[in-house]
C-alpha cells in the first residue's frame, strides 16, 4: 500500500466527519437531561419545619391537567407495595391527589413510592401510603442515591377508579424532600 | 513515572469505590463501578501510548478499555434491567446516551485497530479517522462520567477534567507523532 501524508480522498473523509459529529450533536441535543418527562421535583427546604401540605394557590388550582405516566415509570415496580408510613428518615416525598375533572382532592387513594435509598435499591424499597380527606400523601424515606447516575423517584398510581399514572422524577443529591402531585382522569 | 502510572489507575477507581452511591449497592455495582472507573484510566492512558513505541502495548490496553466497558454494562444489567434497558432506550437521559455512542465509537475506533492492514484506506486516512473516533469515544466517555452523580463526584469531577482533557491532547500528540513517523519511513 502506497503511504502519503495525505488522505487520498479527504472530502469524502471530511462529510464523514462532518456527518458523525453533527448526528451526535443531534443526539445529545434532543435528549432530555435526565430522561423523558423526568423532571426535578426536589428542593432543599427543611421538611421538618415545613410539613406536608400545599400553599393556597397550589390548593384550588384554575385547571388540572391528567398527570401522564412518562418513560421509565414503571422501571422495577412491584404491584402491592406494603403499606407503611416511614421507609426510614431524613427525606420527605408527598404531594397531593386531585381529580383532573374537577380538581378535587381525593380522599384514601392508594399512591404506591419506590426508590433507592441507602437501605436498599428500588425493588427492596417500597410503600404503599393513603391520602388524607385533603388529598395529601406524605411518605418519609432514607435519602435516595443515585444508583443508576441520578437520584430518582417512582410514585405509581394503579388501582380502580381511575387511570393508572407510573412517574418517574428527579431529585438532586442535596435535596430533602420532594413535592409530586397527581391529577387521576376518569377511564383509560 | 511509575508513581504517576499507579496514581492514573489508583485515584479513579478509589474515589469511586468509596462514595456513598454503593451503600446498599449489590457486589454487580460495585464491579460496574470499578470497572468504569478503570475505563476511564484506560481512556486516558491510551492516547499516550499511541504517540510512543509501544503500539502492542496500546493495542492490548484498547482491547483491555472495551473490555471495561462492557464489564461496566453488564454489571447495570445485573444490578437493574429496568433501569440498563431504559438508560439505552431513546428516552433515555442525555448521560446514558453519551456512555451509548461513546462506547459504539469505541467499538470502531478497536475494530479499526484490529482490521487496519485489511481496511482498503490509506494510513493518513486510517490515522485520521482513528484519532477523530478516540477522540469521540474519550469526549462522551469523560462527558458521561461528569454528568453521572455518585461515582466521581467533587474531587472525582477534577479528575475527570484533568484526565479528560489530558487524553484530547494527547489524541492530538499522538497524531502528529504518527505521521511524522509515517512520513519519515515514506521519505526514507
């Protein structure tokens, strides 16, 4: 083979080039940072002084969009989580229950949460927790680490009445509790 | 020289292995993240042996770099199907779509290697494209890295800049130092 110092054909070198960065460029650009739908729902708020519970405008919002399961949501999920109030301490996971068509809160609804913590990983670590006649849930969990590169929640709605909802959101390391509400839609 | 050798294979897989993300992880994390962490010394050693005399040693630490790649992906599979099968999924989170076309750019820049005196292209087109797909698979390799929380973070992520961006340059040494031994045994 006949060697010089330069590529025999380098136009046809260069749109190669050309072609792979810019498709990976174009890869990386459409992804969503921590996944589709995957939103950050942690804050660093002090949970122990500020329990459970929404502010007034949260309370009676205009509109309530269907909350929709996003990519991943059901990753590890065991139906029948059992039921308990504390999977250890230190962070706070709640929010509240609505209907979508009519924005009411519904009272002793069934939201199953499932994350890694320090005391196991997201098929150990598993509850079932009901909400009060306000529509809130609160569950106080371990810290959540970041077993798959990013600290990450599950809460899973899935029994009758309304259609299921499997979410998965993110929170960061520092983080403390984290707020995730549901709006169930009729049907489905 | 040794000191530093050891130190560029000791530091990243000690920081990993002694951050709180592998508390209540299973033996297959703890062998994923050891075997990323090595990859990343690998990575970063790599480019230096390209620019020296010691090709059959850069030949056995490319295939020794793929081979903790793969380690580092089997592992997650073991560790959480769910989540190693989502993390590949195009809803995936731009961190894993990073570790996924660094480790295909991997694979060619190995294939390349093995295949170099059967591939119908010349060397400065063989140089070229080799150098441009190491630099891919280094540049998503450290980029997943970074934005990956748990293994290498705080004194982990200036590792992984230093290292990073050591081994870019080094891309770039290398280079330059083949061709002009290519073009020196041309001339000669």
């Amino acid at each position: 083979m006949v060697r010089t110092d330069r590529p025999r054909r380098p136009w046809i070198l260069g749109l190669v080039i050309v072609l792979i960065t810019a498709g990976v460029a174009a890869a990386l650009i459409t992804s969503e940072e921590s996944g589709t739908g995957a939103s950050d729902v942690g804050d660093r708020a002090d949970a122990a002084d500020q329990p459970a519970g929404p502010d007034r405008a949260e309370a009676s919002p205009a509109r309530c969009e269907p909350t929709e399961s996003n990519p991943g949501g059901t990753n590890n999920y065991i139906p029948d989580a059992p039921e308990a109030d504390s999977l250890g301490s230190g962070f706070v996971i709640q929010g509240i229950v609505r209907t979508a068509e009519g924005c009411r809160p519904l009272d002793g609804v069934r939201i199953q949460v499932w994350l890694a913590t320090e005391s196991g990983g997201e098929q150990d670590n598993r509850a079932s927790t009901f909400t009060d006649s306000e529509g809130r849930y609160r569950l106080e969990t371990d810290p959540t680490i970041p077993q798959f590169g990013e600290p990450n929640i599950h809460v899973g709605y899935d029994d009758s009445g309304y259609r299921e909802v499997f979410i998965r959101r993110v929170v960061d390391l520092e983080d403390t509790r984290a707020k995730i509400d549901l709006n169930l839609a009729r049907g489905g | 020289m040794a000191a530093g050798l050891t130190a560029v294979v000791v530091v990243p897989v000690g920081l990993a292995l002694s951050d709180g993300h592998l508390a209540s992880g299973p033996p297959a994390l703890v062998l994923s993240t050891a075997a990323a962490a090595l990859a990343v010394s690998a990575l970063a050693l790599q480019p230096l042996l390209a620019g020296s005399h010691r090709i059959s040693w850069h030949r056995a630490l490319g295939g020794a770099a793929l081979a903790l790649v793969l380690v580092h992906i089997g592992g997650l599979f073991l560790v959480e199907v769910d989540d190693t099968l989502f993390a590949m999924s195009p809803d995936g989170p731009t961190r894993a779509r990073m570790a996924l076309i660094g480790t295909l750019a991997l694979i060619a820049v190995v294939i390349l290697g093995v295949a170099r005196a059967r591939l119908p292209m010349s060397g400065p087109t063989w140089r070229i494209l080799h150098a441009f797909l190491a630099t891919l698979a280094i540049v998503l390799g450290f980029g997943h890295a970074l934005l990956t929380d748990g293994a290498l973070d705080g004194p982990g992520t200036a590792v992984l800049l230093g290292f990073g961006a050591a081994a870019v340059l080094a891309v770039a040494g290398a280079y330059v130092a083949r061709a002009r031994r290519a073009r020196r045994a041309g001339s000669g």
